[in-house]
C-alpha cells in the first residue's frame, strides 16, 4: 500500500511537516532570498522533533514498534520497510538524515536564530490562539496567511505567520491526541469499572465491543470465543453487524483471520480481507464476510495466561489502514474482556461452589434431621418396650411421628396382595393411599402396620413405619413367648390338679395367684375338641397347637387355667356370677371356633368349688365334662357347647358320681323347700296329678279336695318350678325327681294329703 494512503489517515501537523518529493519540507510561493525565509520552517520542523531525540529516530522508533503487528507485505505501514532512512528520514531542511551528524547534533549553523526583530510575536500568534480557543477546523488556520497575502504583509511577517500556523496546527494535533487519548482512557476505565461491577458477562462484553467499535471508527466490531468442547471458535458478541450468517460463523482453529490470531496468539490486520494469503480461507467464512460486506479487518487475541481464549475484532466495510495506536487500543479492550470472562468464569465456579455447598449444607441439615428423627423414634419405641408397651403403642407412637393414623391389623384383616408384597419385599409397600408394612418373624405373617390415607410418604418416614413393623414383631414375638411361657405354667397346674389329688392348698393357692387365678372362687371344668378331621398328621397336631393357644389366651382372659388332654384341651374357667354352666360352655365354643377357625365343640362339667382344699374334684369335673362333650357329638351338636344339666335325667347317667341328691335339688329343690317352709304338701300334690293322668278332675278325688284347691296348688308349683313345668321333657324329669326323693327319704307309700 503506498504511504499517501498511510498519511491520509495523519494528523495535519504531521502533514505540514512532510517533505515533498525532494524530500524537503513544503514550502510557500514565495520565499524569500537568502534562505532567511526557510528558517521557520526548518523550526518547526525542529520543534516536531520530541525532547532528546531526533525526527528520524522518532519515526525509527514508531517503524519498530509496528514490527510486531503482521500486514499483507510484511513490512511497515507504508509497505516500503522504511525505518527513518528514506525520505521521510532527511532532516527538515531537506539535506540529509536528520541527527546524523557526527557529533550527534545538528551543526549550530544550521540551528534557527532569533526571530526577526520586526515581528512581533503576539500579533502574530493571536489569530492561530483564538482560533485554537475555539477549535477551529485544520483549514480555518490557512485563512490568516491568506489574509496576510492579500493585504500584501511584508515576506518576514508572512513568514511568522507561517512559522506561527504550524506550531498552532502542532499544538492543534496535540490536543487532538491528548483528546482522544482521554477518551480512550475514559472508556478503558469505564469497562475496568464495569468489570469490577460484574453482574453479566454479556453485557460487560457488549459493552466492550460498543466502545471498541465507537472509539475505533469502524463499521463492526465483534468478539469470537474457542469453544474447547468443539475445537473452534463462535461469535459471542457483535456490534453493528447486520448478516445472520455471519452472526452465527463457527471458526475452526487456523480458518480465516480469526482463526490464525487464535492459533498464534498475535494480532493481525488486513486492509484487504480477500486479497490476503497469509491464512486458510474457507467457504463457509468468506460467505459471512461477504455478506456482512468487510475489507478491513483487525483483530487481537484474548489472553489469559499463555492460553488464547478468544479474539477480538473491528473491521470496516472499506479498505483502511489501521494505526498502531488503534491497535494498542483494541489490544487493552481484548485484556479487559479476557479479565472480564476469567472474572465471570470464576463468578461462575464461586457461584456453583457456593450452590454445592449449600446443596450439602441442605443434604447435611436433611439427614441431621432424619437423624434426630430417628432418633427419636428410636427412643420412643424403647420406651415402649422398656416399660411393657403393646402393639397399640407403637402404633399410637408411630402417628405421632408420622403426623397420620396406624393402626395393627391382624394378618386375616390386611389386604393380602399387598401383605404379601411387604413381607417378600421388606419393605413398606403402597396401597391406594395408605401404606402397609408387613409384621414378620421369618415366614410366618403376624400382622400388619397400616398408615392410613397418606399417599406420599418419603423414604425417610418409610422406614420409620418399616423399624415399627419390626418393633412391633418383636413385641408379639416376646409376648408369645412369655405367653406361652405362662400358658405351660397354666398348664402344669391345672395337670397337677388333674393327676394328683394330694397336695398342699397353701401351695396351689401360691401357684394359682402368681397366675392371677383363684383357686376358692367356684369354677368349672370344659373339656374342648376339634371336630373336623384332618388331611394328614402334621395338620392335626397344627390344629391342636392352634387350639391349645387359643384355650391358653382364654384362660389368661378369664384368670383360668387351660392345659392340652386327650387330643384335645381342657380349661379351668371361673363361673360367673349368675351365669351357667351352660352358658359358659357355649361361650367358650364360639370363642375357641372364632379363633382357630374350625368347628369346636365343649362339654362343661357342673359347678366345683374350694378347689385348693378339694383338688380331686377337678378330675372327676374334667370326666364329667368329657361325658358331656362325648354326647354333644354322639348328639350330632358339632361346635355347640353344653352341661350335664342341659341333658336332664340323662345327666345323672352322664356324671361321674351319679349326684342323685343334686338332680333332686335342681328339679325340684323349690317345691321341696317351699313345703319345709310352710308345712304344704305340694310334693304329694304332684305325686297324684301324675298318677291321675295330669288330669285335675281325678287328682281331686284322689286328694278329697275340691278342683279349685287342686288348681291353686299347681299354680303355686307353675310359680315355683316355672310355666314349661308340664311339658313332656319336664315332666318326666320331675317325675324321676319325685321317686328319687321319695326312695332317697325311704318312703314307699304316699302320705295322706293335706288341706292346703
């Protein structure tokens, strides 16, 4: 590129002090003879020269520092590689190198002199101030000299004028400089205050394309960041672009301008994008750069460490060349926008530490509180266990901690898929919307823990219900087998009652009352047996154990005794008072069927008491209770229970000890004690109403009564023996009383009746 198009971009105090073709500095038409009039020139041109160095060490400096930006020819801004020894490298006179000679310095006779006397400076210099006051264009600084021209000034003013333009124009170009400068000072510190606010990266970086783009005077800039995960780079910001397709370009490493400052972490410009050989030009970028309409193009890498992370660009729509200032700068928006994203980056990680750490803070809090929740379970349930607890216990405890209603369910009683599922799982498992955790003790099913209606339960409060489940199968586990401990006790007693007839009621008394049993309450003996057969051996004796452990439950209800005989079960049960033999066989026959779920049948004995003092009643009550059971099935009365009262005078053949006198009393006892009491004859009274047929008419005349008496009697008997007295069953039975009394009195005859 030729250094006209280089200088088109200088500043006009650089351009005033060019030299010509000659290589002498431009002058004006006229000069005056003697050289005198080049004199001012050849001070500014010695005031353009920075303190302690020369103008060609000035431009040999700047040529050097631009080594280090890469452009199309490899040489300098001008494309001719000068480094201050061509043209632009002549002193201001035009006749050699400028600070050249051989002692270092100009020679003094070449040095300016004093101004010429009749020139005054401040009349001079006024219009070039004034004009700096307002900051006039370039070219408003010709119109004193042209001015001065035309009045027709004389050549030595004219030349102070001249002389007095281009230190204006100098000073003019300085403050241009210090301007911008400032400026680009005040946007470096406005993106470094920026980047100290981080907030959004995006917009930081936005930020620092719109101030590139504006203090440079292109037409684009924009910002591409590597993509390690991919292996190229992506366009993150663009300022003044207008191409989708170039918005969206993907760079691979070494592709495009791009591309080759990424891979070599140098600056590059081009003043010609499509012209440039220097890198790989590719289809897909030369589209995008085509179509947004670029030439020139700088871009700059972004460092972070030794490592490029991206690239920073201003390109302009025409062919431009690109200052070394104007690169400088962009180099300091690049660093910027590198500590901005390694400032984000480390934004971003602070951030997610500090989001994992508060994650493990609530994970830590969460399991410090499933924890102390376990805890407390734990201590809950101990407690109820330490202090004798039951299974309603846990339960009740288990609400609590759960904020829901459980409840134990026997196994026949919870819902048997779901039952199953627990048990072969181990674990709660869902049902509708309550949860069911299975009662186990190795495979046999005890029950079940049911929370009701509470659908989501998370795992923490799962396996509370699941520790309550195993607590509470540990409760029945303990409690069967102190059961079971206390049902043999039972049993060994109501054994020795059974077997051995001599033994110390003291002791028997200590015995029942460690089992909270009360041997000198009336009681009675039931003898119980399964009814339905079974399939094979192994079921029968399963049956039996089955209904020993319900008799054994029944009895500790009852404050009885129970023990397992003769393929069957015999209890010891205290009578109620009030209540039957009777009644209390058929109780005993549906408690015992409810629980074993099969057809049990008992037969109760009559009623015994004072059974520490007499304990060999307790074998003849158990034979007696037998004799009953025996005729209930012989009877057919399967899963019924009775007494030998309940059979009559059957009875008397089904005791053991043929109670004669007992059979008398319960039949008739009343009649009998109502005439010892008012001196009646209602016995003989009866006597003859069965003898005559039940029929009133005869009794009568067999008495010598009148009819009526004979009907008030038998009133009196209906009262004392009951209204079903005459039915047949009764009858009989009151009939064999009247015998047995009378041959149990030794009486053989009837005794005369009398008048009631």
């Amino acid at each position: 590129m030729s250094r006209d198009h280089v200088q088109s971009n200088r500043s006009p105090a650089r351009e005033a002090a060019a030299p010509g073709p000659t290589g002498e500095l431009s002058a004006p038409a006229s000069r005056p003879a003697g050289g005198q009039a080049g004199e001012g020139p050849r001070c500014a041109g010695e005031r353009l020269r920075p303190a302690g160095g020369h103008a060609g060490e000035e431009t040999s400096a700047a040529e050097a520092r631009a080594d280090a930006v890469g452009r199309p020819d490899g040489h300098g801004p001008d494309g001719h590689g000068s480094d201050g020894d061509g043209p632009a490298g002549h002193g201001p006179d035009g006749h050699g190198p400028a600070g050249h000679s051989p002692a270092g310095h100009r020679p003094s006779a070449q040095r300016p002199h004093a101004q010429p006397a009749d020139v005054e400076v401040p009349d001079v210099e006024a219009p070039f101030l004034d004009l700096l006051a307002r900051g006039a264009a370039a070219d408003a600084f010709e119109q004193p000299v042209l001015r001065a021209r035309a009045e027709g000034w004389p050549a030595e003013r004219i030349a102070a004028l001249e002389h007095a333009k281009l230190l204006a124009l100098r000073v003019r170009a300085e403050l241009d400089g210090r301007r911008r400068r400032e400026a680009e000072l005040s946007a470096l510190f406005e993106t470094a205050h920026d980047l100290a606010g981080l907030r959004d990266l995006d917009a930081v970086l936005q930020a620092i394309v719109q101030r590139a783009r504006s203090l440079l005077g292109t037409d684009v800039a924009y910002l591409s960041l590597n993509d390690p995960e991919r292996g190229d780079t992506y366009m993150r910001v663009t300022e003044g672009s207008v191409a989708a397709r170039f918005q969206q370009l993907r760079l691979g490493m070494g592709e495009g301008l791009g591309g080759l400052v990424a891979q070599t972490a140098r600056p590059y410009v081009t003043d010609d994008y499509f012209k440039d050989g220097r890198f790989q030009h590719t289809t897909t970028i030369d589209t995008g750069v085509r179509d947004e309409g670029l030439v020139a193009i700088l871009g700059v890498p972004l460092m972070l460490g030794p490592h490029v992370i991206g690239v920073l660009f201003a390109a302009d729509r025409r062919a431009r060349v690109f200052e070394r200032e104007q690169i400088a700068l962009l180099g300091s928006f690049a660093a910027l926008a590198a500590a901005a994203i390694d400032t984000a980056n480390l934004l971003t990680e602070t951030r997610s530490a500090l989001a994992d750490l508060e994650r493990a803070n609530e994970i830590i809090q969460d399991r410090s509180a499933v924890i102390e929740r376990a805890s407390d379970v734990h201590d809950r349930l101990a407690e109820l266990v330490l202090r004798g607890g039951g299974v309603h216990d846990v339960a009740a405890a288990v609400s609590q901690v759960l904020s829901g209603t459980v409840e134990f369910a026997e196994a026949d009683a919870a819902p048997a898929s779901a039952l199953e599922a627990s048990r072969a799982e181990g674990h709660a498992v869902r049902h509708g919307d309550d949860w069911i955790a299975a009662v186990a003790a190795g495979g046999e099913l005890l029950g079940a823990l049911v929370l009701r209606g509470h659908p989501g339960l998370d795992p923490v409060d799962q396996r509370t219900l699941e520790r309550a489940a195993m607590v509470t199968s540990l409760l029945l586990l303990a409690r069967r087998s102190a059961a079971e401990a206390e049902q043999r006790v039972r049993g060994e007693l109501l054994d020795d009652l059974l077997d051995v007839r001599d033994r110390d009621p003291r002791l028997l008394r200590e015995r029942a009352a460690r089992l909270r049993a009360d041997l000198d309450a009336t009681h009675v003996v039931l003898a119980a047996r399964l009814d339905t057969p079974a399939a094979d051996a192994d079921r029968e004796a399963e049956a039996r154990r089955r209904l020993w452990a319900a008799a054994s439950h029944l009895a500790a209800t009852r404050h009885g005794l129970a023990a397992a005989r003769d393929g069957g079960t015999v209890l010891l049960l205290p009578l109620p008072r009030g209540g039957t033999a009777t009644a209390l066989a058929r109780s005993a026959a549906r408690h015992l069927g409810t629980a074993v779920h099969e057809a049990v049948t008992v037969g109760a004995s009559g009623p015994v008491a004072d059974l520490a003092a007499h304990p060999e009643a307790v074998a003849a009550a158990y034979a007696e209770g037998r004799r009953c059971l025996d005729a209930l099935r012989l009877l057919g009365r399967s899963g019924d229970g009775a007494a030998a009262e309940d059979f009559g005078f059957l009875g008397l053949l089904l005791a053991g000890d043929r109670d004669i006198a007992g059979f008398v009393e319960r039949t008739i006892g009343r009649v009998v004690d109502y005439d010892t009491r008012r001196g009646t004859d209602l016995l003989h009274t009866l006597e003859a109403y069965f003898a005559s047929g039940m029929s009133p008419a005869r009794t009568k005349d067999a008495l010598h009564v009148h009819v009526n008496t004979v009907a008030q009697r038998l009133d009196r008997v209906a009262r004392l023996l009951g209204d079903d007295w005459q039915s047949p069953a009764r009858a009989l039975e009151i009939q064999l009383a009247l015998r047995l009394h009378r041959l149990s009195a030794g009486e053989q005859t009837t005794a005369a009746p009398t008048h009631d």
